[in-house]
C-alpha cells in the first residue's frame, strides 16, 4: 500500500501536436507502457459527487488499485498493489477485488462497501512518461467507448508550480491551453452516450 499526493496539469493534443512532442523527446518504440483503466463508482455515483475517483490500473504482468481522493492542493492517491490472478477474475465479473485492502478500508470510513461498487468505464491509454526539468511529463494516447484521443499530463513535485506556469510551458512548445476532463470523465460519459445511441437505434 502507498499514499501520495498527486500534482498535475493536463492538456488535451491533436495527433499533430502529440506526434511533434514525440519527436521533440525523440521517444521511441521500447519506451510505451500500455496500461487499462477500469473504472468503478456506486450506482448513483457517491465517488463523483465527492470528487473522488477509484480504478483498477492493470498493466502486462502487474496492476494495481487506487482511489484518489481531493485536497486541498491537488489529490491524494490511495493505491494497493495486486497481480493480474487477482484482478482478471473479477473485472471479467464487472466486480471490484477484496485484495485492495487500504482502497476499501477508506471507503468503508465512507460508508460505501465493496457490494456498493460496479464497473463504470474502462480506458485503455499508450503512455511514453518520463522526467524533465519541471516534473514527470505524460503523453498519452487513449481509446475509450469509440473514442480515441491524446493528452499531456505534467505532474509536479508541490504547490508551487501553477496554472500559469503550466500555461508558460504549454507555450513553450506553441501549444494552446484545452480545459481537460480527467480520463474517468471523459471515458464515463463516452459510455453512457454510447448507451443512449444503441439505445436509440434499438
């Protein structure tokens, strides 16, 4: 188990732009980690409405869980460590793992029980991330719901790197600041549209 306070600036990227960034750190091939996002909540969103987020985070022989949880300045991340012998059975269920034993101890203190949870969304992201002078830079291509998109993610080490830094940095590069939803937004509403679309064409 291990808690951390998160710090990060977001922006969503063209194809273009996102390509010219991988030229710009000459990122190769070996350098990608494909990751899963599997996202859960309650039926009538509790996590969302408190601004939390929780998913199973499953790489190629790893994953792990982590709910993230609002601060003051940026977001505390709750994370259990698990094998994929833990997570597959359960996620191929639509169930969340009784293994991520700190995750479900600070929902409990939240009322909300492991029977409460049920798979939301999933987002499956190719991430080149590495270090620069400011902090941990993300480029990000995801695909979710029929969706398919690409997103920088600048993680910082304090408060004292701001928005308007982040914006300084963006123009660095001649890029423009995108307001950004987090990826458990985006690939949540993704899925319900799709919903409503097969829905509609039912």
């Amino acid at each position: 188990m291990s808690k951390s306070l998160e710090i990060e600036y977001k922006s969503m990227l063209t194809a273009d732009e996102y390509k010219r960034l991988l030229h710009l750190y000459q990122i190769e091939e070996h350098q990608f980690v494909q990751q899963t996002n599997i996202y859960f909540d309650t039926p009538d969103f509790l996590l969302k409405k408190q601004g939390m987020g929780l998913r199973i985070r499953r790489f190629e022989t790893k994953a792990e869980a982590t709910l993230k949880v609002p601060q003051n300045i940026g977001l505390l991340e709750i994370t259990d460590a698990l094998t994929l012998e833990e997570v597959n059975p359960k996620v191929q269920s639509a169930q969340f793992v009784p293994e991520a034993k700190e995750v479900l101890a600070h929902l409990r203190a939240l009322h909300i029980s492991i029977e409460d949870l049920q798979l939301i969304a999933q987002l499956t992201t190719k991430r080149a991330e590495f270090m620069i002078s400011e902090g941990k830079l993300a480029l990000d291509e995801s695909w979710y719901s029929r969706q398919h998109d690409f997103e920088l993610e600048l993680e910082v080490p304090d408060g004292s790197f701001s928005e308007v830094d982040f914006k300084d940095f963006l123009q660095h590069f001649d890029l423009p600041f995108r307001k950004t939803q987090n990826k458990i937004a985006r690939a949540v509403y993704a899925q319900q549209k799709l919903h409503k679309d097969m829905e509609g064409n039912q």
